[in-house]
C-alpha cells in the first residue's frame, strides 16, 4: 500500500470514529450524561471564606490523622469522603448563620463543596516521599541525623509541586478532551450533584428510615464505641485463627490458620477490627466483582503458593529466627515479616552493612552476611509486583487497544477544539491559565529539586533529578489515556527501583529519592489530573481549581511532615498495633534495591532470581480471560482482572484481613446490592465512611488512653493476638 493511499485510509478511519463517539448511544457518553450537569451559572459563589476555612480544617485534621495511622501495624486511611459527608451541613448552617457579604455569599454551593472536597484531598493523601522522611529519620532506620523538619518539608514540597506543572501542560490532551472521560471521578460527581439537587429515586425514597446523616451519626458513635474492644479491651478478636480452635489441629494446620505477625498466612482468620482491612480492601467502596478478584487472588498467593514455597522451600532459605515456638519447643515458622536475614537465618538490620557515613554499601560488612534473606510471604510479594507491571500493560492492550486507539484519534482530534463538547463550552466562560505560567512553575520547581538533591539529606545528583522527571515525563500522556478511558492506574515505582538500582548500585539514598521523583510525580500529576476533570464536569473556575490544589498541598505537605514526628516522640510503636509494617517494607526495598542492588539480589546466582518469572506471567496470565473471551464470549470474562488480582495483602500484616473484608463484601456489596438496592443506594457508602471515622477517632483517643492506663496481660489481651496457634497459653515465657 502507497504512503498516499495508508494516509487515506487513516482519515477514513478517524473519520468513522468519530462518527461512532458522536452517536447516542456511545457507552462513555452514556455515563457521563447520566451524571454531569450540563447547564452551568458562572455567578454560582466557589472561592470563597467559609470554603477555604472548612477545607482547611478538614485537611489538617485528614493529613494529620493518616500520616499517624500509617504507622499501624495494618495502615488505616480516612478517606476525603469524610469532608463531602461532614462538610455539606457544616457549610449549610454557616450559609444560615453568618450575615450576606464576604463571609456569606449566598447559599453554600456544589462549587465550594467540591473546592473543600478537593483542599482535604490534595491533603490527606499521603505523599510517597515521606517514605524517604521516615526511612532516614526513624533511629529505628538509618537515623540520619542531619534530617530536620524543615529540609524534609522542602523535600516533600518539591516532589508535590513538580506535578502541578506537569498536570497543567497535560489538560489538552486528558482533561478537555471527552474522549477521555476518567470512568473513577464519576461517582464522586455524582456525590456532589446528589448533595445539590436533592433528587432522590423512588426506589431510595420507599426505604424511608432514617436521613442519610442520622445514619452517618449513628454509625459513627457505633464504630467508635466498638473500637474500644478491639483496640483497647480485648485486641485478641483482632484475630480468630479458627484453624488453630481445634485440638486436634497439626502444627501445620495451626501454621496456615496463624494470622498475627510474624507467624502464619491467616487461612479462614477472621478479624474484628474495622482498622485492619476496611481501609486496605475498602469493602463497601469497592464493587463485588472487584471484591472477588482480590479474594480469588489472596487466597492462591497467600495461603496457596506462599505455604508451598516455605515447604518446598523454594528460595533455598536458611530456617528464619522465629521469636515464637511450638509446645514441643520447635520453631514457630516466620513466614509473615517484612525483615530482612543473613546467611544464617538471623535477623539482620540493613544498617549492618552500611557506611554509616552516607549509608551506601560496605562491601566488607555485606560479604560477611551475604546473601541476605526474604521470608517466603515477603519474596512472593515481590514477584506479584512484578507480575502487576506487565500484566497491567497486558490487560490494558488486550481489553481496551480497540477504545485507547479510537478515543486517542478523537483526542486528538479535540486538541485544538475541533469538537468541544458541552463542558469545554461551558468553561469558556471562566479565565484560563496560559500554558506557560505551568512551565514557568514546572521550570521553577525543577530548579529547587536539583538544588534540594544537593543542600539536603535527601541526595540525588543532578542528572538523577532530571533521568527521574524524564521518566515521569514520557509515561504520564500513555498512562494518563489509559487511566483516564479505562480507570486502571500503573505507576513507576518497579520500573524506577529497578532503573535506578542497576544504574547506581550500592547508593541508598539516592535509589530511594529517585524512586520517590521519578513515581511520585507521575502519580501526583494524574491524580491533580483526575481533580481537574472533577471541575472540568461540575465547571468551577480553573483558577480557583488549581488555588484549592496548591492550598491542599502546603497543608499536606506541612501536616504529614508534622506527623512523623508526632508519632514517633509520642505513639506507642514497636506495641502489636503500631508495627509500621509499610514503612518497614520500604525501609528494607531501599537495601534490596539500593545497597545491594537488583543486579545481586534478583540476579542469577540470586536465591530469588525466580521472582523474575513475574514479569513473564505478567505477559502470559491475562492472554487466558481474553483468549477464553475470544472462544466462548461471555460479558463477565472482562471481570476476570489479573492486574487486580496483583493487590495483594502487605507482608508483615494481620493476616486476617482477608477472609474478613470478603464477608463484608458478600454482605453489602452482593447480597444488600442485589436484594435491597434501595437501602444499599441509600445508606452503603455513608456507612464505609461512618465506619472510618468512627473507628479513626477511637483509635486517636484509645492511644492517647493507653499512655496513662494499661490494661493488664489476659488471654484477651495477649502480646500476641493468636497465641494459641503455638500450643501455649498466653502467659508463657515467649510472650513476656
């Protein structure tokens, strides 16, 4: 075929996109219409005092509170919904109360709803560079004296701000076109739009009962009410090993039904503790089928492959130092850690063969341990994780190449407004930000990485700075689409830990900050993205959009930086619930990845050079719902979701979460949803939010408790939540 007759055949093809995306009966336009308003008043009151001043209270109070609560043994997250739900009433009553004029101006609007919405989110969503605050400033890590406050709030700073200007320069090509419709931001606008229309459905109005804020209410005193048992009276329920109950039991048996750190995989453990799976699983947030890949997917991993690969011993582990055993005085296996071992199977702190004076790798104290050891949970977990980097790719190009392909031509083709479609119209009314004031910040803010790199603890040479902001650079549009058309997110942080790791092995801090640059940017500029569709749906004014971002952010980024100090001078860590497994997990990819490097750790004469076989099923995994899609269509093989299924519960976690989220989700999100949908439509998502708060602000007042009043040592309060799985009792010499 000529070039001349290929390039008319393209234009044909286009062509005939477009005339599908302009048919009615086009799926995306479908959601969003059903959804979006489309009628708009720019004089509707968006930036105004009462907005910025209830914004920022629910951001200081979101930032702060998940900053602590990541330190929990199974991180905790209070979501941004908490500011929708408490922050509509609140600005109601002020539109009430306080007189017409520069505090009142008028009644409280969708617009300045969603500017709070958006201030406590930018907030409360933890920046992944506090990682790197943490790794460094912990005397429990590398305790790295030179670490302040206030150079860690410049570090957090820059790694937040450089997406701005990234997401400014993007809104051409992921937030006017219509093509790319961001499927995840939906039901929040439709949160909004319910809030301010006060439309209800008939079938939502025959459920009567009580308001949606009565519930909430009631919830909420009940969460925190039941908190206390878990929590503060009885933290054995935060995990019932129901294999361990019978006496017949086996040791093996009693190793799979283990839950609790530093044991077992948790097979049928049930917890009752809100905080240990809600926030990781979101069960009543999250959709059934969805629900039931992560369950399908948790149960191979965990109490599948990873007990066959501790029997089998797959990696060749040396027996791993357990600090619990059995009644005949035989280990207890440690298979639940995120710790790091040597040669021998003792426990070994990175710190150990590191040069203590810029913490890269002593080669000397390495050989001497070498080659360092995974529990078997923990090397699994790392090969799932390459698995999710192809198989995201895979999925995504076998399922949605056919709309990637035909919605970046009808993108492209809305560039320069070709097709503005009713929302660009309508936001032709407010003033833009030219696309040189978000280069002319991206430029600025480039400028103050490098020099942090430099001036800081947080090092990283100059050429790092910019190799991790060309890598962000050249994923975010690929990645941007395909998020942005499909709702699957991909990050960076495998591609960046390996990248960095083979480039420089041996350098601690600078693998971790370049993983911090080059994953974090990415990541904060879609999810600015993703807010700007948010106000390119509901037509707020961009500069107050980008206003709220930034206001957000300095919040954020002051507050999560406040709260790593906060938690380690005053929580209790090293106690059962306060393990900061997560930070641990990280602390110790930065050996993995730094000091020793991928090259020695994952390389051929590696223990866990097998992990790689991740990538391959990556590749290979999803070709078999598509393939069986292909030979016995069925609309439901588009719900067998292998890049799902690579969420998989964190090791070093209660392991309990598991079966616990999936009976929470058969209830609400099947059998509620299925058979009394009015109730669920009514009442389901402001219970997922009640229950987070509730049990949030329990666990801040039980902590602050437990400083002054201890409850003594029971079978239901144990150092160690499922103590019976060893065969003895709960006051044995082991757990004292």
């Amino acid at each position: 075929m000529s070039a001349e007759a290929e390039k008319v055949r393209e234009k044909e093809e286009l062509e005939h996109e477009k005339e599908l995306l302009a048919q009615t009966d086009d799926i995306e336009e479908q959601f969003v219409d059903s959804v979006v308003p489309q009628t708009d008043d720019p004089n509707i009151p968006s930036l105004s005092v009462r907005m910025v001043v209830l914004g920022s209270l629910f951001a200081v109070a979101l930032a702060l509170m998940n900053g602590i609560f990541s330190f929990r043994t199974n991180s905790f997250t209070v979501s941004s919904n908490i500011a929708t739900l408490l922050s509509y009433p609140m600005g109601v009553f002020l539109a009430r109360v306080l007189p017409r004029g520069v505090l009142n101006p008028g009644p409280f609007s969708v617009k300045e709803h969603v500017l709070i919405y958006i201030i406590a989110g930018a907030a409360g969503g933890q920046p992944y560079g506090i990682e790197n605050v943490i790794g460094q400033k912990f005397e429990k890590f590398l305790n790295d004296q030179a670490v302040t406050y206030w150079n860690s709030v410049l570090f957090i700073l820059t790694t937040q701000m450089i997406g701005y200007g990234l997401s400014g320069v993007t809104r051409r090509y992921l937030v006017r076109p219509a093509a790319v419709y961001w499927p995840t931001v939906l039901p929040t606008v439709a949160t909004f739009v319910a809030f301010h229309e006060n439309v209800e459905t008939e079938e939502v109005k025959k459920v009567g009962g009580l308001s949606r804020y009565t519930f909430f209410w009631l919830v909420l005193v009940m969460a925190f009410v039941w908190q206390w048992i878990p929590s503060f009276f009885a933290p054995a329920v935060q995990a019932l090993s129901i294999l361990c109950f019978f006496p017949s039991a086996s040791k093996t048996v009693r190793m799979l039904g283990s839950a609790s750190p530093n044991m077992g995989v948790g097979v049928l453990s049930i917890s009752l503790d809100w905080t240990n799976f809600g926030s990781f699983f979101t069960p009543l947030a999250t959709p059934w089928w969805t629900s039931v890949n992560y369950f399908v997917a948790n149960v191979i991993i965990l109490w599948i492959v990873v007990p066959l690969a501790y029997y089998g011993n797959w990696f060749k582990n040396p027996q791993l130092a357990s600090p619990y055993s059995y009644e005949d005085g035989s280990p207890f296996p440690r298979i639940n850690t995120p710790r790091l071992f040597d040669k021998t199977g003792k426990r070994v702190d990175p710190t150990a063969f590191y040069d203590r004076n810029d913490f890269s790798l002593n080669q000397t104290a390495y050989d001497a341990v070498k080659p360092i050891y995974l529990s078997e949970n923990f090397a699994t977990t790392y090969a799932t994780s390459f698995l999710a980097l192809t198989a995201g790719v895979t999925h995504v190009g076998l399922w949605y190449y056919k709309d990637i392909i035909r919605q970046s031509k009808e993108m492209l083709a809305q560039v320069d407004e070709a097709k503005p479609d009713i929302h660009n119209t309508l936001m032709k009314a407010y003033p833009d930000i030219p696309e040189w004031m978000y280069l002319a910040w991206f430029a600025f803010w480039v400028v103050v990485a490098i020099i942090v790199g430099h001036v800081t603890p947080y090092r990283l040479d100059w050429w790092g700075t910019l190799f991790g902001l060309v890598l962000g650079f050249l994923f975010i549009i690929p990645y941007g689409i395909i998020q942005g058309t499909t709702g699957q997110q991909l990050g960076l942080n495998i591609i960046t830990e390996l990248l960095m790791g083979l480039i420089v092995p041996g350098k601690t801090i600078q693998v971790m900050t370049f993983k911090s640059f080059g994953y974090n940017i990415m990541i904060q500029c879609l999810s600015l993205t993703a807010d700007l569709k948010i106000g390119h749906y509901l037509h707020i004014n961009p500069i107050h959009m980008v206003f709220a971002q930034l206001w957000g952010t300095l919040i954020g980024v002051i507050c999560n930086t406040a709260s790593v100090w906060i938690a380690i001078a005053y929580f209790p860590l090293d106690s059962p619930d306060w393990l900061y497994t997560g930070h641990t997990t990280f602390y110790n990819a930065g050996a993995i990845w730094g000091a020793i490097g991928p090259g020695r750790f994952f390389g051929p004469q590696s223990p866990y050079y097998a992990t790689n076989l991740g990538y391959l099923f990556g590749l290979i995994l999803p070709v078999i719902p598509w393939g069986a899609n292909k030979l016995f269509p069925h609309p439901y093989w588009r719900f067998v979701h292998v890049p799902v299924m690579t969420w998989i519960l964190f090791t070093g976690y209660v392991q309990s979460a598991v079966t616990s989220f999936f009976i929470v989700a058969f209830i609400f999100q099947y059998c509620i949803f299925t058979y009394a949908h009015g109730w669920w439509a009514k009442y389901n998502y402001v219970m997922s939010a009640a229950l987070d708060a509730g049990s949030a602000i329990a666990v801040l007042v039980i902590t602050l408790v437990q400083m002054q009043v201890a409850v003594p040592p029971s079978a239901v309060n144990p150092s160690v939540y499922d103590y019976y799985c060893t065969g003895t009792n709960w006051d044995a010499d082991q757990f004292k």
